[in-house]
C-alpha cells in the first residue's frame, strides 16, 4: 500500500501534513516538496536542504506542523500546499506517495458574481474607437467570404485557427466578397465597412489589414448567420500592447506559446515577452554556452538543479533551440506580435551559477539571500569572466531575435549581495564607485553599450533605473543609467511616475494590475498569490493607468503589458483560468486608456468573447 500524504490548513492557518500508511520501522526518511511561501517553523522534522522554497525534510513522525509566511491577505488557497510532494527512504530510493487533495478546517467560499448585461452593445474586444451599427443586417448563412486578391493567402493560413473552429471559410472562388483598399492610414490603423454588397477593409499595413479581420472574426462568431451593416474606424493608443510568460518557473512547449500567442492575436496584443531564464532554469540554447541548458534547463532530485516548484522526483524541464526561436518568430510575426527575449541578470541568476560558478566572487566570505530565498544568486561585475561571458551571450542571442528591443531583467538584487566580495571593492575603487547602487548602474551602462553594438535597445525592470518601491531587502539604481533604456514599471502603479518624470520611455504593468499569478479573491479554493493584491476581472477594467499623470509623463507612457509569472502552474490545467478571461480586458486597457465602456457592457462583450475562446479550448474564470 503506498503511503498517503494528507495536507490541510488548520483554523488558525497552520499547515499540518500528515502521513498514513508510511513503515516508520527503519528509521527516518525524506519528504521533499515546493512550497510558494517559506517555512517559518517547523514541528515534526528538521530541514535538511533549503534552495529557494524546495525542502527536503528529515523525520519519522506521521505528522508535520508548519508555520509559513503569511500572505498579505492573511489567508491561504489551493496554491499555497505541498506540491511535488515525494518520499526517500533511508536507502536513498524513492516510495511512491498518494497526496491527497489540500484541504481546508476553514473555508472562505468562492466568490458570487453578479450578472451584469445590457441588451444593445459591441460585441468585439477591444472596442473599436469609433463605431456606426444600423439595424440592417446581410446574410451570410454558409459563412463563406473570397478575397479580391490571391496574394492573401498567407493571412488565411495565419487565420486558420480561428476560421476552423468557427467554421468561417475564405477562398478566392466563391463567397461574400472581402475587398481590400490600400489607404495612407498608420501602423494597426484600419477602416471596416459592411455593406449589402461587399465587406471593405482599409489599411496601409499588413497589421491594419490583420487587425480589421480580426474584427470581422469576433463579428461573425457573434452574429453567426448574419452581418450588420456598419462602419468601424479603429487605431490603438499605445505601440506596446504586450503579454510576458514565465518560462524559467515552469517550461512551457513551443506549442503551447503559440495557443497563447493566438489569444493574443485575437484580442490584438502585439508584443510577447519571453521570460527565458531566472533562478530556476536556463532555457535557451547557446552554442557559445551548451552546459548552460544540458545541466541548467532541468531539475529533478540529484541533479544540479533540484525539484523547485512542483516539479516532482523526476527529470523534468526543457529547453529552446535556435530553430524553434526562428520557428516562434516566423509564427509570431504573422499574427503581427513581436518577441522580446529577457535573459534576467544580474540577480535571478541561482541556476546560471550552479553551472558557470566562475560569474560570481569565489573569494566572497558572505552568503546574501534574496526574497525568494535564493543564496548568491548575482553574478559579479567586477569579473573579466562576467563580461567575456555577457558579450558573447547578447551577441548570440540578439542574431535569434529580430525585434530590436532586449529586456535584461535586473529586479531584485539584494542589497547585500556584493558584500563580501574583495574583487568587487577593489573594482568600486577603480573605477570610483561609492556604493552598490552605482556598482548596477555602472553594470548596466555597459550592458546597454553591448547591446547597441548589437543593434539592440535595453530594457529592463524598474529597479535598473529606479530605487525599489518594495521592502523585500532587494536594491535598486543609483539614478545613473541611460535614458535610452525602457523602463518596466512592476511594482506599483504609482512607479510610472517617477519613471516618466526621469524621462524614460515606460511600460506600466504593475503588480496590483497586470499580474495574473495573482489570485482572483481571497477564497481557499482560488489559486494564486497575493504579495501585490487579489485582482478580479472587474478589477483590471476599472484600471485608469494615466490617471495621476501630467500630459509631460504620458509622453513617455509607450503601453500595457500583463504578466503570467509561473511558480503556482504545477499544472498545466491551472494555467488558462489565471488569464482568461483577464488578458482579455486588459486589451481594452492596452487599446485605449481613455474611453471605457461600462462594466456591464463591457461585461457582456466579454460572456461573448469567452464563449469564443471556449470554441478555440480555452477554459475561463467567472467574473
């Protein structure tokens, strides 16, 4: 019989594991497992081995008592249990386990959504900036269309997703005309007419083009046998309008960033940040560097790299080739979105050291931690082999990626993490820097200096150019970095102000908005964190991101951008509901600042739009 493992939350949030069926006669034993939040004590075992928030637990009691950090909401959910959960014996060898569902001796009840809906809306998302609906409508019962010009072909394929679920056909021989007109219109900009003879599409670019039919998409799913006779002219607010996985947390399949890249498309978001590497993985081939990804891009019990967040006993991880990158690129610039690669550096760097422990201060007498509990997890400036190896990295990477925009991460960094390093003193000296912060500002400078010689232009995270906002023990810029550099404001709505005010170009995507890691509400049965807030659906919507700031700071506001952070999607099952239908509504945002529907109305566009994406295999949270 194989042993169960039963965790549940006490009343007063204590989390107890018990185990039952588990032949306690020879002794002690291990259980391993991730958490997403640390172990503040412990009554039952003792720790063996700590790396970020994977333990590996001493005991032969039947039942654990563990004290966690508490969350800001001052309660936990389904995320916040053993995950990965597994068992050594004494002789080293593995016993399968039954981990049995986390439960609850308090529970807080999921959250009832009201029904809100209008009769009379626009059924598209984002919506349009101008509309003019009649009350006419042309049938289109075979839902057929042709296009006016062969040379379309290549946006039929790239439509082909949505058009087979839909059952829409576009051809050349038969069907409801689609005609296309070349117009000095900008980039993205297009004009959609329907008439009783012909849909006509207006643009000057392959994305207005793309964008426009698109549209006529979410028209048709809504519609169905019919079209209404109507004139749509529509241009978005902002150039970046952009969603980040994290692949470093959990690895996700090329095929899988491409069904999350037609969800983008559909909702006309045009950038994808591509979060490669952190503390937990390196997930990039690299000729220059192949030890990187062979011993960096999986974990697993007794490899270099051990069973973080969930990932189990088992050999587990993956990583990306120089043909599927170009593979991605090709695919992604279709549905008009660009990719921006972040390697994260200099901090979030725990899996690059375990291979290449040359980048940081052997010398150092002094263990630094950062706030995910990783030791020594920053690479060093002041050493020949760090700055061999980052020219040699962006110079490799940048020929992978065409988009001329490259995020190098830099969040993060604890304060102490240079501390005991002789190397870094004397480089402070030489080069008359008086503090740590100058020693990253310095850093960063080169780095930005590497990747112009690249063609490239940097950006990063708000602590490269800006104090941290956060009390997590972490640092931040001395205020000495080029302004060429886009800033990511993350951690608060209130840092694009500073931010734009120092005059650099800024993407908001702040934790209390755009993080979909972020539980939806405080009930138990939920998933997600909540270091920066609960964010429901209704919640993105009701976001102003301009408000507060001068017509001076809005000129360097270049977009929106949401954030899928991975540490709580031990299963893939997880993953849809934390976005959709969030990202959704945060492309209403990312379109435009400005004019907003009403939450009921918006509201309503959305039952519609989720239902659509329900016929493409997305599931979604109720909102």
């Amino acid at each position: 019989m194989n042993p169960d493992i039963i965790p549940r939350f006490t009343a007063n949030n204590q989390l107890v594991i018990s185990l039952e069926n588990l032949n306690l006669e020879h002794g002690s034993f291990k259980l391993c497992f991730s958490l997403v939040y640390s172990i503040q004590s412990l009554k039952g075992a003792r720790i063996l081995k700590q790396i970020g928030r994977y333990y590996e637990l001493e005991t032969k009691d039947n039942e654990l008592l563990i004290d966690l950090q508490t969350p800001r909401i001052g309660s936990y959910n389904l995320s916040c249990g053993p995950e990965g959960i597994f068992i050594i014996n004494s002789a080293n060898e593995l016993i399968k386990v039954k981990l049995h569902e986390l439960k609850f001796d308090k529970e807080i009840k999921l959250n009832n959504y009201e029904d809100s809906q209008v009769n009379k809306f626009v059924p598209i998302i984002p919506a349009p900036r101008n509309t003019n609906f009649s009350d006419n409508f042309i049938n289109i019962n075979k839902k057929k269309f042709k296009f006016n010009n062969s040379l379309n072909k290549e946006i039929i394929d790239t439509l082909s997703p949505y058009l087979n679920s839909l059952n829409i056909e576009i051809g050349f021989n038969e069907g409801f005309p689609i005609i296309f007109s070349q117009d000095d219109l900008k980039n993205e900009e297009y004009k959609l007419f329907i008439t009783e003879e012909a849909v006509t599409i207006h643009s000057s670019s392959y994305s207005g083009k793309f964008y426009a039919l698109i549209t006529l998409v979410q028209l048709i799913y809504f519609y169905q046998n019919k079209l209404p006779i109507c004139k749509i002219e529509d241009l978005p607010e902002f150039s970046w309008r952009g969603m980040h996985l994290d692949c470093s947390r959990q690895f996700y399949t090329i095929e899988e960033i491409k069904r999350l890249m037609n969800y983008m498309a559909l909702f006309k978001l045009n950038r994808f940040h591509w979060h490669l590497t952190d503390n937990e993985a390196w997930r990039i081939n690299l000729n220059s560097y192949p030890d990187l990804t062979r011993n960096g891009s999986y974990r697993g019990y007794e490899l270099l790299i051990p069973s973080l967040y969930g990932s189990g006993y088992h050999k587990y991880g993956g990583s990306y080739s120089s043909v599927e990158i170009r593979e991605l690129v090709d695919y992604a610039k279709k549905l008009n979105i660009e990719i921006m690669p972040e390697i994260d550096l200099p901090a979030h760097s725990w899996a690059l050291v375990q291979v290449m422990p040359s980048l940081i201060d052997q010398s150092s007498n002094y263990k630094s931690e950062d706030v995910g509990n990783y030791p020594n997890n920053t690479i060093n400036p002041s050493l020949e082999d760090t700055w061999k190896f980052l020219n040699n990295i962006f110079d490799e990477i940048s020929k992978y990626f065409p988009f001329e925009i490259f995020h190098v991460g830099v969040d993060e960094r604890p304060k102490e993490s240079w501390e005991g390093s002789p190397k870094i003193h004397e480089y402070m000296k030489n080069n008359n820097l008086n503090n740590f912060d100058e020693v990253q500002d310095h850093y960063m400078n080169k780095v930005i200096k590497i990747l112009k010689k690249n063609h490239k232009r940097t950006a990063a995270w708000n602590e490269a150019a800006l104090s941290p906002h956060n009390d997590i023990g972490s640092s931040g810029s001395a205020g000495k970095i080029d302004k060429s550099c886009l800033i990511f404001a993350w951690e608060h709505p209130d840092v694009v102000i500073e931010s734009t005010s120092r005059g650099f170009d800024t993407i908001l995507c702040p934790g209390q908005k755009t993080y979909f890691d972020m539980a939806y509400n405080n009930s138990t049965s939920e998933r997600g964190i909540c270091w920066a807030a609960t964010i429901e659906t209704r919640d993105i919507h009701s976001w102003r991101p301009l408000n507060n700031l001068t017509d001076e700071n809005k000129k360097f506001v270049k977009g929106v951008q949401g954030q899928l952070w991975s540490e709580t999607i031990t299963n893939k099952e997880y993953f849809d509901q934390m976005i959709n239908p969030r990202l959704a509504t945060l492309s209403e945002i990312a379109w435009s600042s400005y004019s907003r529907r009403s939450w009921p109305e918006f509201r309503t566009s959305l039952l519609s739009s989720v239902k659509l994406l329900s016929t493409l295999g997305w599931n979604f949270h109720k909102f």
